[in-house]
C-alpha cells in the first residue's frame, strides 16, 4: 500500500527471502527533502489505517506509528 499525501508518500510493502520468510517493511518517505522514517529490519507492521488525514500503524514492538500530512 501506498499513499501520497503533501510531501510525504507513505508506504507498507514486503517481500520472501531466499529461504521463504516473508519480511516487511513500511514508513515515510519526504518527497521534498527525501528524508525517511528509519524502521528496524525485522519490525513488522500491523495493518495500516487510514483515518482523519493520518496514516496509523502499529508495529510488532507495540510502537504505534502516526503519520500526518504535512
């Protein structure tokens, strides 16, 4: 999934390894300045939620991510 919303394109995706284990990875990319939200490998998303202009995802670590319009 991904969203484009003022400068920010905020994304979720994965891919199988090699070995068959999915892995995932999602954030926000700043399509002005190009800076990104830095995610730890092997932290997987929840199902993202869009609501009221703001991105919501929840994280394996229990961290709850907010992603807002700029």
């Amino acid at each position: 999934m991904t969203f484009l919303s003022g400068d920010g394109l905020y994304f979720t995706g994965g891919t199988y390894t090699d070995k068959g284990i999915f892995t995932s990875k999602f954030g926000k990319i700043n399509v002005k300045s190009h800076e990104s939200l830095d995610v730890p490998d092997g932290v997987k998303p929840g199902p993202p939620i869009f609501h009221n202009g703001r991105l919501y995802i929840k994280d394996t670590l229990d961290t709850l991510h907010i992603f807002e319009a700029e």
